[in-house]
C-alpha cells in the first residue's frame, strides 16, 4: 500500500459531522439556510437545527465551532446595538434641532401676540375717534 492511499482515507464521522456545522454557520450567516427561518439569528440551537446534530454534539465534540458561533453571535448584537445608537444620535440630533425651531416659532408667536394686541387696542381707538359727533371729517381732495 502506498503512502497516498493510507492518506487519502474516508473523512470519519466527526470530520463529516463538523464539516456539516460548518456549512450550516455559513448557510444561516448568508441567510439563506435550508431547513431553520431565514433571517433567523446566528446560535448554537438554530446551528445545530440546521446541520441537523444535537446542541450537546456541537457543544462537546466541537468546542472551537461552538465558539466561532458565540463570537459570530455576539458581533451581531454588537453590530445591532451599534445600528441603534447610531439612529439614537440621529434622532437626538433631529429632537434637538425641532426643539430649538419650536422655542423660535413660539417666540414668534408670543411677539405677533403682542403686536396684534398693540393693533387692536390703537384700532378702539381710532374707531372711537371716528363714531364720535365732535369729530369733523376733512374733505377729501380728488
């Protein structure tokens, strides 16, 4: 027997079973898995569904897969969180921003308040001037 046959021997289970999980990472990372939810989140349980092995397998004969799940887990929460106040900032920024424009149009307001009091207090006035008898209209010039 030569030294190429002895090398070139089947793949043993364990082999086929962590080649199987690895496919699996990379199907459910891709999104496109063929047995779980696509759009289902990267763990050790949804792994294990689709390689179609138990949790304890991946978790006892593949400790190193289990790991690269977990981390591969966990950048997606941080990418999450991340995304999140990302838009939390933004939205700050965007409150913040209306905030001032409303405190400048109710400052607007309260000043054409005023003014439109100023204005109806001089039009009594001038009404009152008008409708009294002592009052002598000047002829107009045309």
């Amino acid at each position: 027997m030569s030294q190429a046959e002895t090398t070139s021997a089947a793949p043993t289970r364990g082999e086929l079973t962590a080649k199987a999980i690895r496919q699996a990472i990379v199907r459910i990372e891709k999104g496109r898995p063929k047995v779980v939810k696509p759009g289902r989140k990267l763990s050790i349980q949804s792994v294990a569904e689709e390689a179609g092995v138990s949790r304890a397998t991946i978790h006892n004969n593949h400790p190193g897969l289990a790991e690269r799940i977990r981390e591969a887990g966990n950048k997606a929460v941080r990418t999450q969180r991340d995304d999140k106040n990302t838009e939390l900032k933004e939205l700050r920024a965007k409150h913040s921003e209306l905030r001032q424009e409303y405190i400048h149009a109710r400052q607007l307001n309260q000043d054409m308040a005023s003014e439109m009091a100023t204005l109806v207090v001089e039009n009594q006035r001038l009404r009152a001037i008008a409708e009294n008898n002592n009052v002598v209209g000047l002829p107009s010039k045309k």
